[in-house]
C-alpha cells in the first residue's frame, strides 16, 4: 500500500471517529427532551391524583354542610311543633320535618359514597406519589449520564482535533482537498467513508463496478475517483 494512502487512511479514521462523536453529541439533546416529556408525564399523573382526592374532600366537606343545615332546620321545626295549634299547620310542619330527615338521609348516603371514592383516590394518588419520585430519581440519573456523556464526548473532540493537523500535514495538499471536499459534501454522510477501497473491481462505497484500467491505477497508487458516487479509491493490495 503506498504511503499517501495510509496517510489518507489515518486521517479518514480519525475524520470517522469525530463525526461518530458529532453524531452521539447531536443526539443527546434529544434523549433530555425525551426524559423531560417521559418525567412531565408523571408529574401530570400525580396531579390528577391530587386533583381528584381535592374534589372529593370538597365533596364531602360541602355535604357535611348541607347535612348539618338540614338539621338545624329540622330542630327548628321540631321546637315550633309544641306551639302549633292548628291541625293543619301542625301536620306541614310534620311533613317538612320528614323531608328534612329524607333530605339528610340522601345526603347521608352521598357522603358514605364519597368517602369510599376518597379511600380509592388517596390509593391512587399514593400510587402516583411512589411513581413519580421513581421517576425523578431515573430522571436524575439519565441527566447525569448524559451529562457525563457529553462531557466525554467533548474531551475527546478537542484531543482528535488537536491530532487533525498533525495528519493532515501529512497528505498531499491536492489529495488532501479533494478528500476534503468531498467529505464535507452536503450529500456526504460524514460517518461513512468516502476514502474506500476497491474490493474484486467495484468501489468499496457504492458496490458498482470499475473499469478495469481504473483498478490497476489504485493499484499503482494513482489517484482515482468513482465515477458513480464520486468516492475516493485506493487498492488494498
């Protein structure tokens, strides 16, 4: 293998390695917006949680209110019972203190009922409790996984990237900018290679065929270019 071509080599490996870095740095935002929707989501249930043990204590509060009026007006149409004279007069008050006891009795009931409802809520709401400190300690977690993840990831950046010149110097200054050229392509994945080498007569990136005469020139160390995607060639011969 001819030496510009191993300069070139070790200067695509590195080029891959720092874009594989770009790439996982890029995506760590994404995973922390991730985190946060997955976290938000459980902030959300608990306070749905909450919201509903509220409403029914509400519930029971305004019925324990409703009941405790209706019977201070039954009292007071039982202390006004002793003074009615007229028949008439004494059997409404009757029936009003029987409504009363009918109206106490219904509410009576919806409270035993709302009270069970509580029971099942503050269950519920418990539940959601435990869930989302789980959550926020995963959450924290990952934060700090990423955190560390990026840091890392940075590091290593600025060590390859004070490495760069030193091999860059070492290539050909026209084979250094067509390879530069075309790995910073707009149609160029810059994690895959486009320095590749020729594998039984195609080009190791897109899989199609050379001409002949174009493979003994890789293996004479010429520079070739694949007139289908455009990649750099060498022999590995």
């Amino acid at each position: 293998m001819v030496e510009w071509v191993q300069s070139l080599l070790k200067l695509q490996d590195l080029d891959l390695e720092v874009a594989k870095l770009q790439a996982q740095l890029a995506a760590i935002p994404a995973k922390e917006e991730e985190t946060k929707t997955l976290f938000k989501a459980e902030e959300d249930a608990f306070a749905a949680a909450k919201k509903s043990v509220q409403e029914i204590e509400l519930t029971i509060r305004k019925l324990e209110g409703e009941i405790n009026t209706l019977k201070t007006q039954k009292e007071n149409f039982q202390s006004k019972t002793s003074l009615i004279k007229n028949n008439d007069e004494y059997r409404a008050a009757l029936l009003q203190i029987e409504q009363c006891d009918k109206a106490i009795s219904v509410a009576e009931e919806k409270q035993l009922i709302a009270m069970d409802e509580l029971e099942a809520a503050k269950k519920i709401q418990a539940e959601k409790d435990a869930s989302l400190k789980a959550a926020k300690k995963n959450a924290e977690g990952i934060f700090a996984k990423l955190e560390a993840e990026k840091a890392d990831c940075k590091k290593q950046l600025e060590a390859l990237a004070a490495k760069r010149p030193e091999l860059a110097a070492a290539v050909e200054p026209a084979i250094l900018k067509r390879y530069d050229r075309l790995r910073t392509a707009r149609n160029n994945n810059p994690t895959k290679p486009c320095f590749v080498s020729v594998d039984d007569g195609n080009c190791g990136r897109c899989h199609l065929s050379i001409t002949p005469q174009e493979a003994n020139d890789t293996i004479k160390g010429k520079v070739i270019t694949c007139n289908s995607c455009g990649a750099l060639l060498y022999s590995s011969k």
